[in-house]
C-alpha cells in the first residue's frame, strides 16, 4: 500500500533520483562545521517560542490600570503592551519560561552567528567562491542583531524604553535627514504613540521572514557549491570526504537540534534574564540605572560611552552632533568592512583563485592576527558599555574607568594581534600540533632566525 | 597592573577596618543617660565635627538645618558614624555603638541646634505597593536601581544597593528625609560617599515606599536565579559562558567521531 503511493507520487515527480541524491549527499566530518547549525536551532527556537509569545502579546501603547497576580504593580497606569507582557510573565502558564527562553534564545542565536563567523573568517571559508555566502551570511549577522533590539523594545518596560530613546537620539545625529527620519520612523517626537506596533510588525514579519529568506539562501549556497573542508589525506580542492546526510549527519544534526533546545529551555527555566516587573512601564521621566543593551548591541553602546563630546559645527550650528561617530558611523564601517573582507583580502593577497580546501589559522597569521585584533577592539567596546559597573565594583572614579579604556580600545588590539602573530609563527616554527604542546622558546627562535 | 595595585590597597584598607575598629573602649552603659552622651559623643564624634557640633576641617557641622534626630539615627544605626579614622570610607557595616548609646548620642547632637526632622515613625504595612513602586521608580531607581542594586555616580560616589535586608524602613525613611552622605563639592567627605538629595515625601508616600523597598529586599525575583539583578550584562555572561559554552561543548561531543583526536 505504502509502497504504491510511493511510485505513484516517484511517477509524478521523479522524486526518487533527488531524494537518493540527497540523502546520500556527504558532509566533510568537523564540530566546528556545525556552529552554524546551533544558530540555525537556536533560530528554530525562537520562531517556536516567539509563535507562543504572539498568542498573548498585545502591541497596544493604550493605556489601562493592571489589576493581576503581580501584587506590586497594582493599579498602576500601564500601556497595554506591558500589561500583556506581566500576563504573560504571571498569568499565562508556562508563559514565563517561554518568554525567558524567548530572550534566551536570542542572545544565543546573535552568539553562535559570531562564532559561526569566527570559524569561516579564520579558516577562509569566505574565499571564493564561498565570497557570496560570506555576503548572504553577513546580511543574516545584520537582520539579526536587528531584530533582536526590536524584541527587546516591545515589552514597553522602563529599560527598553531607555534603550528606545538612544536609539531615537543617535537617529536625530544623523546629518540633515536625522529629524525626518526619527520622526518617520517613530511616527511622532519621542515617545510617540505607535512605535511598539510598528516594532512589533518588525519583529515578528518582516524581519522574520526576511532571515527565512536569506536563511534559505544561505543553506541553498551551502548545498550547492558544497561545504569546504579541511587539508587531510585523500582531501583535495575537488573532493568532498565526509558522512552521508543519511543516516549518519542528519542523525547528528537532529540530536544537535534537541541539544540546543534543551540548553535554552533550561536557561529559560533556570535564569531569570529581563524582569520587566522591576522596572515598571515605561515612563519618559524616569530612568534605571545601570542600563545596558543586549550583548549583541553593547559594543555600540560602548562607542557611545567612550567617544568624546566632539561635535563638527559650521555657521552657529551643529551640523555632526557627537552620537553619529560611534553610532552610525562605527557601525557603518564595521559592517562596509565584513561585506568587503573577502574581496579586500583578494585583492591585498592577489590570490583570487577559487579554494574548496580551508585554511588552518597558522597558516595564515596575519589574517588571523588581524582577526584577533579586531575582536580585540570590539571585546573592548562591549567590556566600556558596562563602564559603571566597572568603576562600582573596582570602587573607583567612573570617568577614570572610561579613560583607562579609551587606552584600552587600542592598546589591547595591538597586543593581541602581536601576541598572536608570535605565537603563530612559534607554532609554525616549532611544528607543534597544538598551542598547548608548543615549547615556549619556539616563539623566540622564530623571530631570532629572522634577524 | 595599577588597577590591581589599587584593588588591593582597597582590600587592605577593608582590612584594617577590622583591626583598628576593635580596639574601642568597653561600653560605657555604667553612666547615667545624661554624660551618657556627652561622654560618648566627645570620645567618638567631637575630633571631626567640633566639641559643639560646629565641625572642623575634619568633618561637617551637626547643628544646620537638616541635623537633628533622624540624620544622626541613621548616621549611627547603619555603622557609617562613627569613622575608626577621619579619612575612613563611611560604609554601611554592623553599628559601632548599641541602640542605647545611639540614643544617648542623639539627645546630645540635638541640643547643638540642628532643625533637622527627628526619627521618623514608618509603618510600611500602611504602605500601598503600586504607589510604592511608582514613586520608587520616580525618585529612586535612577541611582539606586529599578532593581535596588544600586549603582556608579560621577566622582567615585556610589549608590548603595538597597537589597540587604538589614536595612531596615526607619533607615530608609531616614535617608529620603535628610539626604544623608556629602554635597559634590564637600571636600571633608570620604571615598566613595554618596550624594542622596533629600525629598519632600508624605508619610503616606514614605510608608509606601518603604514597602516596596521592602518587597524588593524579601523576593520578586520570579523566573530562576536572579544573576545579580544587574540585567542585560550578567545575562550576556549568562547566555555566553553557559547557554552558548555548553552548547558548544556538546556541539563538539557530537561532532567528534570516536577515535578522531581533532
């Protein structure tokens, strides 16, 4: 019975010779191949859990008095969004746990694109004629982070409120079209009425949809052009050596999936992470201290913190107020920058030949120093977003903790790039394995053979 | 490396705290209440702020218009006075003096001619949460935190977290009445003090926010291990080091074929 619709559908589809070459499609055998896999579940993760969120939340900025389980809010003036938001946290079941694993999620998801990220640019990956997934892959890094500010917005709390009106300020520092387009975007001078629904369309369908597009993209370019792998015998620029999607990948690629939601559910339950019932609603007079963003936007919020007031005037006025350097302007070129890596390092290297066989990160130790270093520099932006808790814990002068990190910025990026360079070079050198089985004169013998 | 330098000179100064503040004399309750205060406050206070509550270079006067009662209460009852040393950081630690040295302290402080309110009656279970919290978020949280963790202010002023229970709602009510810790621009005051303006709350108003600070220092943490109450920084830790970490490590569990050693 089962075996006639089976022709019958093979017979109208020829979906037998596909399906056979899917499934016996090989994968070249590596963990690291799979980082990219934990930010696709961790993605499933939040479409699940933020399907649930959509049952209940409400994107309305009307107001109403909450009158609910939460006994400390009572018969406070709410907008609807917030009150929604302590329904779902107090009164939806399993409506907390969702929420937190929601938020979870996406921390993880934004976390697992950089690692993913990190192993593509440090095994070049990105090099032709994989360039064009770097491009798809970036623009996913993009939509992202996006989305994960929108989310973190909706609640309509007092924090993201804070986090709403930095982002109105560093719309207005945009030159000439600044005020336009703050109020395009918000509708109105801050706070204006609407934002949270139209945020809330962002969030939940356009950008959504836009990542499963992309996404599609991505796993299609994947698919076809084949995965690169690592040099290793019988390995070569026109082979793929590997498991077969079935049985043995798409087993392990399931039991990631089931990892992964496990990990985020667990934190869901086990971690309490934005308790929007501590910082009420959203009120334009009041303010929370310490403030921060998400992680994925906390190296913005440290340019913001370490850039000087320098404002570029011209006939009695501002025309470059200070927030657009570190906030549109960092952003900008940082982005510019990972679009234009695979091509930048082309035409620097003159290699332009297509590679199927990846890289180890010895070597190539200026791009991997090079890496380093510009994590180096966006570690220490994320680390000045956090400046005064920094100076609450060491129990010193807040603007001491900031200038010692404006040093920082550019001191620890220098000498991690160095400090990775000799390292590389000793590990070339000394023909050790690993970093950990390396003497550690090979280091200096690397550089005296040069002299 | 001078960051560290200067952690544990901190830590050293927390321990000479220790030692220095040990050696005071016995108790003196032998006395009768009235040099029961005098006694006391020549021994402990009268080096910074005057014989007659005037103060010196060393320490503020006790006789301007917030002194009184409650500022010296709280002052005392929260071991910030009196300093094992006129530069000392005050801090909140366990009250030097007993409640009845306090109140001898007191009643000699207030005859220096501070018109400051005296101790307040608070009766937080008057109090009504939601008028709590909102004027909590209003007037407090900037500082102290939504959350009550408190926080960094300019000039290596902090304020307190307000979540260790031993705080108690007098002591709060103290607070908002008079502002305790130093003007910006008060060169006598120590490291790290802080900088609270006074307010011109109701009783009512008082009482309810000492039930939320209450509520905030007994629970509402609802979904798992609070990680600080600090937000978004301890849960990007949170989510890095034991959401992703974990994930990683079992992604490369299951990416490892056995007997491969890479």
């Amino acid at each position: 019975m089962i075996k006639r619709l089976l022709v019958a559908l093979d017979n109208r589809l020829n979906a037998a010779s596909f399906t056979r070459r899917t499934l016996t499609k090989v994968f070249p055998d590596h963990w690291s191949f799979m980082l990219g896999e934990i930010a696709l579940y961790a993605f499933l993760m939040l479409v699940l859990t933020g399907v649930f969120l959509t049952f209940f939340f409400d994107a309305s900025q009307a107001t109403t008095t909450y009158n609910g389980t939460y006994q400390p809010l009572n018969g406070v003036e709410v907008s609807q969004a917030f009150r929604s938001v302590l329904d779902i946290s107090f009164d939806v079941r399993a409506g907390l746990v969702m929420r937190q694993a929601h938020h979870w999620a996406a921390l993880i998801f934004v976390a697992a694109i950089i690692v993913h990220l990190c192993r593509i640019f440090f095994t070049g990956a990105f090099r032709k004629p994989r360039d064009i997934n770097w491009v798809v892959g970036v623009t996913l890094l993009l939509l992202a982070i996006f989305n994960g500010f929108t989310g973190y917005s909706l609640p309509d709390d007092l924090l993201s409120g804070i986090g709403l009106r930095v982002l109105y300020s560093i719309a207005l520092s945009i030159p000439l079209v600044g005020t336009w387009l703050a109020y395009l975007v918000f509708g109105g001078e801050f706070p204006a009425e609407g934002i949270i629904s139209r945020l809330y369309s962002i969030h939940i369908m356009i950008i959504p949809l836009t990542i499963g597009a992309i996404l599609t993209i991505h796993l299609a370019l994947v698919w076809h052009q084949k995965h690169a792998q690592f040099k290793g015998p019988g390995r070569t620029e026109s082979n793929v050596v590997g498991s077969r999607l079935w049985p043995t990948y798409a087993v392990k690629s399931v039991g990631l999936f089931f990892m992964v939601a496990a990990v985020i559910m667990a934190l869901g339950g086990l971690f309490q992470i934005n308790p929007v019932w501590f910082f009420g609603p959203f009120d334009p007079a009041q303010v929370t201290s310490p403030a921060q963003p998400d992680w994925y936007m906390g190296w913005m919020e440290g340019a913001l913190r370490l850039f000087p007031p320098w404002e570029i005037g011209a006939f009695d006025h501002v025309i470059v107020p200070a927030p657009f350097f570190p906030a549109v302007l960092l952003p900008g070129i940082t982005f510019a920058f990972l679009y234009a890596w695979p091509f930048l390092e082309a035409w620097l290297t003159g290699d332009h030949d297509a590679h199927n066989l990846l890289d180890r990160p010895r070597d190539r130790p200026i791009r991997t120093s090079l890496g380093v270093a510009t994590l180096g520099f966006y570690i220490m932006l994320l680390v000045a977003g956090s400046n005064d808790l920094i100076a609450k814990w060491l129990l010193v002068n807040v603007g001491a903790v900031t200038n010692v990190l404006r040093v920082l910025l550019f001191v620890v990026p220098v000498f991690a790039g160095l400090l990775t360079f000799s390292l590389l070079r000793g590990l070339v050198a000394s023909g050790a394995r690993r970093l950990t089985d390396m003497p550690a004169s090979a280091v200096w013998q690397s550089w005296k053979r040069d002299n | 490396m001078r960051k560290w330098l200067l952690l544990l000179g901190i830590l050293l100064a927390g321990c000479s705290y220790g030692t220095t503040s040990a050696p005071h004399r016995p108790p003196s309750d032998v006395m009768g209440p009235e040099t029961r205060g005098p006694v006391l406050y020549a021994r402990d206070c009268a080096w910074c702020h005057g014989s007659n509550g005037e103060g010196t270079a060393r320490g503020p006067n006790l006789n301007g218009d917030l002194d009184g009662g409650a500022y010296t209460h709280f002052m005392l009852s929260t071991g910030r006075m009196p300093l094992s040393s006129p530069t000392a950081r005050a801090q909140r630690r366990t009250a030097v003096l007993t409640p009845t040295q306090i109140d001898a302290v007191i009643e000699h402080v207030k005859t220096f001619g501070g018109t400051g309110p005296d101790i307040p009656k608070v009766e937080p279970t008057t109090g009504h949460l939601g008028t709590g919290s909102e004027l909590y978020l209003s007037n407090c949280a900037a500082c102290h935190s939504a959350t009550g963790t408190g926080g960094a202010l300019t000039s290596r002023r902090a304020a307190p977290h307000l979540t260790n229970p031993d705080i108690t709602p007098v002591q709060m009510a103290e607070a908002m009445l008079v502002g305790p810790g130093c003007r910006n621009n008060d060169s006598t005051c120590g490291f790290g003090s802080g900088a609270m303006p006074n307010f011109d709350f109701s009783e009512t108003e008082v009482n309810s926010i000492t039930a939320y600070v209450s509520y905030l220092q007994h629970g509402g943490d609802h979904g798992g291990f609070a990680i600080g109450r600090i937000g978004p920084v301890a849960e990007g830790a949170v989510g890095w080091i034991i959401g992703l970490g974990s994930i990683l490590l079992i992604g490369r569990w299951v990416g490892t074929r056995m007997g491969d050693n890479e």
